[in-house]
C-alpha cells in the first residue's frame, strides 16, 4: 500500500513561484484586460412639433416711394429759388421761377387779341349776322307783297279791258310791272335763302374760328409763361438743386429733384419659385447698414412677369421711414417670410449633415449607445430649425452637436461640450 503524503510548505512556495516566473515570461501572472471602447461626447435632443416659415433671402436696394426729377420746357436763366436742398415741399408749391419778360410780354399781347376777336365774335353772333338775316327777310316781304298788289292789278285790268271800260295799254302796263315784280320776288328769296343758309352759317364759322385762332395762341402764350414756374408735382423733401439763381437751365435737363421718402421701396429680384410662396402683404424684415434692428416691411408688390434678362420676379417691400433714418440709395439685405407649415417636425439646424452624394444625413443615438446614421428629408429650413419631413420620428435622439465626420456605429454619450477632453488639472498621464 502506497501512502501519498502532502508536499511541504516550502516546496509549495518554490513552485508558486516557479509557476509565476513562468507566467511573466509568458504574459504576466494576472489574467489579461480588455481593450476599452472609446466614447465621443455629443450633445443631443428629440424632435419637436412646432410652426416654421420659409425666410426668403435677397441683396436690395431702397428707393423712394415718388420721385421727380423736375425739368424746365424752355432754356431761360433761372431768376429766383425759392428752396434749398432738403426742405420739404408741398405738391404744387412754387420751387423757382425762369426769366420771363419777354414771354410775359408775348402773353399779353396774346391777350388783347383774343379779347378783340371775342368782341368779334359777340358783334357777329348777336348783331351782324341777325341784322343780315333780317334785312333779307323784310326785302323778301317787301317783294312777296309788291308781287301780290301786281297780280291783283293784273286781274282786275284784265277784267276791266275784257268789259272794255280800259284800253289795252293799261293793261300791257299792269303785266309789265307784274313781271318786274315776280323778278324782284325771285331775287329776294334767292338771298334770303342764301343768307339763310349760307353766309349766316359762313359769317358765324368764321368769327367763331378767328376767336379759337385768337384763343389758342393766347393758351400757349400763357402756357409759355407758366413753364418759367417750376413747381413740385408731389410731396416731398428736395435732394438735388444743381445750380444756383442767374444760370442758365437748359430745357430738359433737370433743375430739381423731389423725392418722397417718408416711405421707402427695396426692390429685389428672386427666383419664381419663392415668389409663388409669396403674397401682398406679407411680413418682412431689412437689414440696414449702420442699424443693429431690423427694420420692418411689408411686401406691397409683386411683378406679374418675369425679368427677361435675369428671369427672377422683381418683388417690392415697403418701408415706413417717419423719421427720415433710411436713405434711397442704401443696399439693404431684405428677408421675407413665406409659406408656413403648422406642427412640423423640428431639429436644431446644426444637426444636417451632408452626404457625398449631396443628400442631407442626421445622426441618430440608438438603443445600443451608438450613433447611426439616418438619411431624412428636409422641408421648410431656418437660421435655426428645419422641417424634417421623412427619415426621423419624434422619438429619436438626434445627435445636435459632435455629429461632423462620426462614423456610424460610434460609440456615443450625451455630454456637456469639453466632457471628452482629459482634465488639465491631471498634468498628463499617472506615472
């Protein structure tokens, strides 16, 4: 019978440390780690239902509401100004007036013969040609009736030489003064008729068209002289006044330039399709340079045709300007608010990322802690927000901030930004 007996303290010991040389040769006497998973910081958050509007973005430039650039008919030295740059005229106020002796001369002698030809015509109309027509008309009685008494006497000699009570030569007598009497008959209504309906007619036409001569000439005097007044068409603030009283202002060129700028005009051009988004009325805003607000407008025109160089729509904001802060002339930066989607689904802007391919990406936490990439379509975009139309729903955690170039399937956290950087304080690694 063999009696197995127990190895001694020692020997145990000598072996224990036969086994751990042997295991440090080989790897070391403690059981080998795991390589950890490496984490990235984002920041992140659900979807949100909420309103958003399409902002429409273009470069204008404002204008004034009215403008005139008033320009004198005739070349003549401007003899008064009665404004200076920047006042403010009333429509039909008198800004200036030209040199005008000559044409104030012209005018009245325009006058006097209008007015003399009037009386002309008064003399024509209520005394030469009625006396006329009178006259004509009591020669014309005269011989109806003389011809009359000669046919009665003509029928009683004709009677009397038939009873042989006259000789025949009373009665040769009778019918020739009948036969003078028909002809004077016939020459007064002649004339009567002609001056009835001719020279009557005749001696009123022309009267009447030596007074329209007399009169016309006398308007355009008149109209002469008043083109040496220049006065302001519209309301509004004088801008330019290029030259000074004793000059010369050549007609056509302009003497004074009038704009209205209470209220300003930013005409931008932008494509047909953001202008079919858009209608009269609509809320705007402009970014002026020197301001640090946005100054508000509305939209008050919008072109019905295209621009045949640019074929954009030519759209028109209005501007209030009370306080004359705004300039015409400024390029602003206008935005427009177009359509609006109600209850849309919303992430932060900074949350698209962009494929290769030109599509728009987010990046997604999954269940398992790690980041997948989930391509979406996008609607309506802000400064802020965009509509996600399809890819997410309101229940994903859509990585915001820390998504650029991460690799799908990388394991994430949601942290405060600066959470995955090593901590200064430490100095580096342990030693």
């Amino acid at each position: 019978m063999r009696t197995t007996t127990s190895p001694s303290k020692p020997n145990r010991l000598f072996r224990y440390g036969l086994l751990c040389g042997l295991s440090v040769v080989v790897g070391g006497c403690h059981k080998p780690d795991t390589a950890p998973v490496p984490e990235v910081t984002v920041q992140a958050a659900q979807p949100h239902q909420g309103s958003i509007s399409e902002i429409i973005a273009a470069d204008a430039t404002l204008s004034p509401l009215a403008q005139a650039a008033i320009s004198p008919k005739i070349t003549a030295p401007v003899k008064k100004f009665y404004v200076q740059r920047g006042a403010r005229v009333k429509a039909g106020e008198l800004l200036a007036t030209l040199e005008n002796n000559d044409l104030s001369a012209a005018a009245l002698d325009n006058e006097g013969t209008y007015a003399a030809a009037k009386a002309g015509y008064d003399t024509a109309t209520k005394a030469s040609v009625p006396e006329d027509y009178s006259k004509a008309q009591l020669d014309l009685t005269q011989a109806k009736a003389n011809l009359d008494l000669n046919q009665s006497i003509v029928a009683a000699r004709t009677q009397l030489f038939a009873q042989g009570a006259i000789p025949g030569r009373d009665l040769d007598t009778a019918k020739a003064a009948l036969v003078q009497a028909e002809a004077a008959y016939d020459i007064a209504r002649q004339h009567f008729e002609s001056v009835q309906k001719t020279s009557n007619k005749a001696a009123l036409d022309s009267a009447k068209g030596q007074l329209d001569s007399a009169k016309g000439k006398y308007l355009g005097a008149q109209a002469q002289l008043g083109y040496t007044e220049i006065r302001s068409p519209i309301d509004g603030a004088v801008t330019d006044r290029p030259l000074f009283a004793g000059e010369t202002a050549p007609a056509g060129t302009p003497l004074i330039t009038v704009m209205e700028t209470s209220t300003l005009i930013a005409k931008l051009h932008i494509a047909q399709v953001q202008a079919q988004q858009l209608s009269v009325g609509a809320a705007a805003t402009i970014s002026v340079p020197g301001l640090e607000d946005p100054v508000d407008a509305k939209v008050s025109l919008i072109s019905p045709a295209l621009d045949p160089g640019s074929t954009t729509v030519e759209v028109w904001l209005r501007v209030d300007n009370p306080k004359n802060l705004l300039k015409a002339g400024t390029p602003v930066h206008a935005s427009i608010t177009g359509r609006t989607v109600k209850n849309a689904l919303l992430i932060a802007v900074e949350a698209l990322q962009t494929a290769a391919d030109g599509g728009k990406y987010v990046m997604v936490i999954g269940a398992d802690g790690n980041a997948h990439k989930h391509p979406v379509t996008v609607g309506i975009q802000s400064d802020k927000e965009a509509q996600i139309i399809s890819g997410i729903t309101a229940k994903d955690t859509v990585i915001t901030t820390g998504a650029y170039a991460l690799d799908d399937g990388t394991r994430v956290k949601v942290g405060a930004p600066g959470d995955d950087k090593p901590d200064a304080a430490k100095g580096g690694d342990d030693k």
